[in-house]
C-alpha cells in the first residue's frame, strides 16, 4: 500500500475553466445572482414558474406555496405524477431510445434500459403490483441490492401512488423489522440477494427474519439476482418473474395530488429510533430536477454516474429521481469499488465514458490510500464534473480528486444537504461560481442559510454557529412519519420560525459557507448518518452490558469511527472475548456498517448531577486523550480522571 500523497498547497479561489462556463447551463456569477434574487424576492413566482415550466402536470397547480410554519404545501390543487414525469414524458421525444440506465452488476453482466424500455418494466411491475391488490396509499419496504429492479421498484410505486421506503440493504433484520412496523407495509419488495465482494449479501434471509414481528405485510415481491434457494412462504412471496408473466404492458400513472406522500426514508436522530423523513411529490421533484440542471450542469449528452446506494436519499435524488426526470442517462453499480480490484470505478468510468462524476469524500480517501496506480491506468478523460457529497471535503482528497481524477480541469462541485433538505441546498452552480477547495460555497436559489448562536443570534462574519434555513424550499421534508410533534422540536423549536440543520457552519467574507460538521449526537461514518443513541441501545440489549456511551472518533478513511464505551454487568469480566462479541451484536442489530472501530470497557461513565451522560468530555478523551472543557457539573471526577488516564495505560 502506498501512502497517500502529500496535500500541495491547495489554490484559495478557483474559477470555472474557461471552456466550462462557455458551455454552462449557469455561465458567470452575475447569472446565478440573477436567479438568487428573483427566489429570494418571489418565491411563490420564482418556482411557480418553473414547476409549470419543467414538469408536466395533469392538472395545474392553484398555489405555490402554502406555507402555515412549520408545515409547507407546494403546488397545491396540482396533479402530477413523478414516474410519469420520470420516464412516459421522455418516451414522447427523441430521448425514447436513450440510456435512461446503465447498470453493471458486481459479476461484470451489463444491462443497457432505454427510456422506453424503462417505462415498459415499471408498468409491467405497477401491473403486478396491482395484481396483489395493492391500492394508491398502501405502503411498500424496498429492500433490494443496486441493480435495475430497485428504481424499477421505486418507480412502480411512484406510478401508483404508494409511498415506498427503501431500506439499505446493508442494514439488518433489526433494523429492517422496525422499518416496516413504523411504515406499516403491506408489501416488502425484495430479492433473493446481492453480489458485494464476490459474496452474496442474502437479503431474503433477512425478510424472512423481520416479518415474523411484522402482521401488516400481506405480501413478499422476490427479484432473482443471484439464484441462491430462498424460501417462500407460499400465500405471501411471490416470485416477481412469475408475476410479471401475466402483467399487463400498459399502466397509467395515477394523477396524485402534488403533496401526495411520495417516500419515507429513514435516518438517525438523536434518540434511539430512526426518523421517518417524509417526502412528497411535485416539491420534491422539482427541486430535484433544477439541481441536476444548476449543479450537475446536465446536458443532453452526459453520461452522469453517482455512486451512492438507493438506500440513501443521495440514491434517490441524484441516482433515480433527479437525473431521470431530467432525461439524463444514469448509471448504476451493483458493487464494491475494490472488486474485483481498485480500479474497478476508473474501468466504469472508461467502459461508459462517464462524464459527470459524483461521489463521496470516504470513498476518495479509501482509493488515494491504494495508490495512483488504479487511477493512472485508465484515460478518465471523459469526464467532465466531479461532485462530493456526504461529509467535508479535506484537501488532500480534493487535491487528489481534482487532479488525478479530473485531470486539473474538472470543477469540484461539493454538495452540502441531508435527507431532510430532499436535494442539494448548497454547492456551486460550476460555470457561475469560483470554488473554495473545502466550502460548499453559496446557496441555491431563494436559500436563505445563516449562522447563529445558542440564542438564534447571528454571529458575526467567519464565526462559528449553527446553520440554519430561514425560508421553506419545495424538497423540504413535510413531518417525520406518524410524528408531526418530533417534527417541530427536533427542525423547528431551537431557533424559533427556522429550520435547524444540526450542522455547525461558517460564513466568510464572500459569503461562502464552510461546513463543520454535526453539532448533535449524530456521527458520520463512511457519510453514513448514524446515531450514537441507537447504537447505545443496541448495546444494552446485549445481556452482559449494563451501560453504554457511544461517541465518533476522528478515522483517517471513514472520516469518524465508531467508538463505544461500555460498562458490564456484576461479574462479567471477559473483556476480550466480549469486546469482538459486541462489535459483531451491533453489526447484526443495526448492520455490518455500523459495526463500532473500538469497544472500551469502563467501571463507569461520566455523568452530569442529573444522571446524563456526558459525550462531550468522552468525545475529548477519544480526540485528544485529554479533557479540557468544564467539568464542574461532573458527578465523579474519579471516573473521568480513571478513562482519561486508561489511555496512557495502553
Ligand atoms: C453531512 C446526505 C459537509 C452534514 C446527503 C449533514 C456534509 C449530513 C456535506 C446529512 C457536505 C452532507 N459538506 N457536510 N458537502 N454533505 N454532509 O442525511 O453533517 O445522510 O447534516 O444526507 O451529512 O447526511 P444525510
């Protein structure tokens, strides 16, 4: 393994290329000033406009915005559809024949879907679905690996109206159980397995492990990918080949209201159980498309490749939703970027001349550390922008990214949101705006981000604060599934009439914006969000731990790792044994990519008068060894001073 290059000085300010503005869908900073302002200054007219302008409605709309704080309604009266607007209104232009997938499967098979082929299948599918008796408001689970079926799937759903979420398929039985119950889904659409590795992830396995705690599934939909024998409850699954041999070719997409749910997706919070985040229809599409417009800077002829899972919502809006509204020609990998070697991205790249390239700051670090090598043996001169999405940017992996990969003549285009914003909420318009290697830069469109203090004060210019939304914005999350009052106290109630991004941020005198990182009890793994109280929970489900604190520690690949500290019951004492039992019970409570990087085993744990943990002084001992901050409303010094010094012991 090589070590990763030295970080050059990295330039200050980078305009676009020459070359790059000339063509761009947004061409110099006056142009994206004109846009901020006429949202700013009306945004009811600002995407009123472009909702009737790029999307296709079946009805119009009778408002834009109807905004009762915290509680926003876009394009009300409005009938649209997102499947309609994602693939029958492309099969209507030229764009019928074009690429709307590109899928390469782990094993290396390739699939090529036209748009109209596209919309084929996902009639084909809604039509099974219909066959099941599903109706408009029933919800669905997609548990699925990356392959064609899972927007297939989401797309069907969409079709007819029934809410879908997507469980990573990473996540465990667990974690897929509690999904359905909250959702409560009549159908799990899923498939026998996935190749990850070269090994098969068994996905039906673990469907057949949730629903034994899940009474309102009806029914099972199994995708064959990888032929290993499932079983099959008979009654309830249901082999999607074997349905869609009488599915019928044609299915109208259902006229939805525009505030018809459209996904739930879940995400940590910071307590112990997920969020719902619910996304609707004509809002959220349209946010999604603008961006791929502004940001992406999608043309007719990009090849545009996003490496994130559907199971993230950067899988949803920049893998599906997004680009196939906007007509573009998406690609999508089934597996690991180190199978069957590291080069297997740059072969992608090559192999479909890829020309816009998204990908996560993580994923950057862990190819820098393999070496140049992977990188230099192919051309990847196809491409054209390269997007970061998930967590900050760090020069060394933008300087590598920008140089090895893009040839120092790509745009970086970093991407600050989460999946509560639905779409991107800050990053660079590339022929319009110069970068800031590691700032996300300005906002979107009638975006109003500021920066405040503990009071809802503004700080002053390159202070430190809390990022907050002033203005609502069509993607918006609408409420946390079945819990408006979480809604409000978790996005709404810490600085009063704004939203609250958990985020701390800065402003610089451009007024650029740097984001830090998160302010609450949530950590960024790999640019997956995880909650440290859901892994706490896990713990103390085990029945030899009596307590836990979990906290992120700086890791040079995944960004933070996840660091636990625990406290056994009386009489249990095998540490080492236990210590690799508990990272494995994790790993199966929540899923392998939870798995925490250090179990440390303490007598107790620091505690404020009233019994709370303290992270704050855990997260010091992780990050410095040391604690400087105030410990006066600390219980027992004794404990802090005993895990404070369990460092220099080992
Ligand atoms: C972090 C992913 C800095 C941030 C789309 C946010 C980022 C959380 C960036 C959301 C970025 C995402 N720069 N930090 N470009 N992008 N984050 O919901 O802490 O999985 O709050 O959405 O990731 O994560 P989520």
């Amino acid at each position: 393994m090589t070590q990763p290059a030295k970080p050059a000085t990295l330039p200050t300010l980078v305009p676009p290329p020459a070359e790059f503005a000339a063509q761009a869908n947004v061409s110099g900073m006056e142009a994206y000033k004109a846009l901020y302002e006429s949202a700013v200054n009306d945004p009811a007219a600002f995407w009123g406009h472009l909702a009737e302008t790029e999307l296709d409605w079946f009805q119009r709309f009778d408002k834009a915005l109807d905004w009762q704080p915290p509680f926003a309604k876009w394009f009300s009266g409005g009938k649209i559809n997102v499947s309609y607007n994602c693939l029958d209104r492309h099969t209507k232009t030229a764009r019928k024949n074009k690429a709307a997938i590109i899928f390469e499967g782990e094993p290396g098979d390739q699939r090529i879907i036209t748009y109209q082929e596209l919309h084929r299948l996902v009639c084909r599918f809604a039509s099974s679905l219909l066959t099941l008796g599903l109706e408009t408001g029933d919800r669905a689970i997609i548990y699925m690996p990356m392959i064609p079926e899972a927007a297939i799937a989401m797309l069907a759903c969409a079709r007819l109206g029934i809410p879908h979420s997507v469980v990573f398929g990473g996540f465990s039985a667990e974690a897929l159980k509690a999904r359905i119950q909250d959702l409560e889904a009549k159908v799990v659409l899923t498939a026998d397995g996935g190749w990850r590795r070269g090994k098969e992830v068994k996905l039906k396995e673990a469907v057949d492990e949730a629903l034994k705690f899940c009474p309102t599934v009806e029914h099972v939909v199994v995708y064959q990918r990888t032929g290993s024998a499932v079983h099959l409850e008979s009654g309830r699954d249901h082999w999607w080949h074997v349905l869609d041999e009488t599915a019928r070719e044609e299915v109208p997409a259902v006229e939805l209201d525009s505030e018809h749910p459209l996904y739930v997706l879940y995400t940590s919070g910071t307590t112990g159980k997920p969020k719902g985040i619910l996304h609707t229809t004509g809002g959220y599409l349209l946010q999604c498309t603008m961006t791929m417009k502004w940001v992406f800077d999608l043309k007719e002829s990009d090849t545009y490749w996003c490496t994130a899972d559907v199971g993230w919502v950067t899988g949803h809006s920049y893998v599906v939703y997004g680009p196939l509204s906007a007509g573009a020609t998406t690609v999508m990998y089934e597996g690991a970027p180190d199978t069957p070697a590291f080069d297997r991205w740059w072969r992608l790249v090559d192999k479909y001349k890829v020309s816009i390239f998204y990908t996560s700051p993580t994923a950057i670090r862990a190819l820098i550390r393999q070496g140049d090598h992977w990188p230099e043996r192919h051309k990847l001169d196809s491409i054209r922008l390269l997007g970061s999405v998930g967590e900050p940017i760090n020069p060394a992996a933008w300087e590598w990214f920008h140089r090895v990969i893009g040839g120092n003549r790509c745009p970086i285009v970093d991407t600050w949101w989460q999946t509560e914003t639905g779409a991107i909420m800050i990053a660079a318009m590339p022929g319009a705006v110069p970068l800031k290697p590691g700032s996300g830069t300005l906002p979107m469109p009638g975006l109003v981000a500021e920066i405040v203090d503990n009071h809802g004060n503004l700080v002053p210019e390159g202070h430190e604060g809390f990022l907050i939304l002033k203005t609502p914005w069509p993607g918006m999350l609408r409420t946390i599934w079945g819990d408006p009052e979480r809604f409000k106290e978790q996005y709404w109630s810490k600085v009063p009439g704004a939203y609250f991004t958990g985020d701390a941020a800065r402003r610089d005198k451009d007024g650029y914006y740097w984001i830090l990182g998160r302010v609450d009890d949530v950590m960024n793994v790999s640019g997956h969000r995880l909650s440290t109280m859901e892994i706490e929970s896990a713990l103390v489900r085990h029945p030899a731990v009596a307590e836990s604190a979990v906290v992120g520690k700086p890791h040079e690949i995944t960004g933070q790792a996840v660091c636990c500290f625990v406290t056994l019951k009386k009489g249990i004492s095998d540490h080492e044994k236990l210590g690799v039992e508990l990272r494995q019970w994790v790993a199966h409570e929540i899923g392998p990519f939870a798995r925490p990087e250090e179990i440390r085993f303490t007598e107790a744990l620091p505690k404020t008068r009233s019994g709370k943990i303290m992270r704050r002084l855990l997260r010091e001992i992780v990050t410095s060894h040391t604690v400087a901050g105030d410990v006066t409303t600390l219980e027992d010094m004794n404990v802090l001073t005993s895990l404070s010094a369990q460092h220099d012991e080992d």
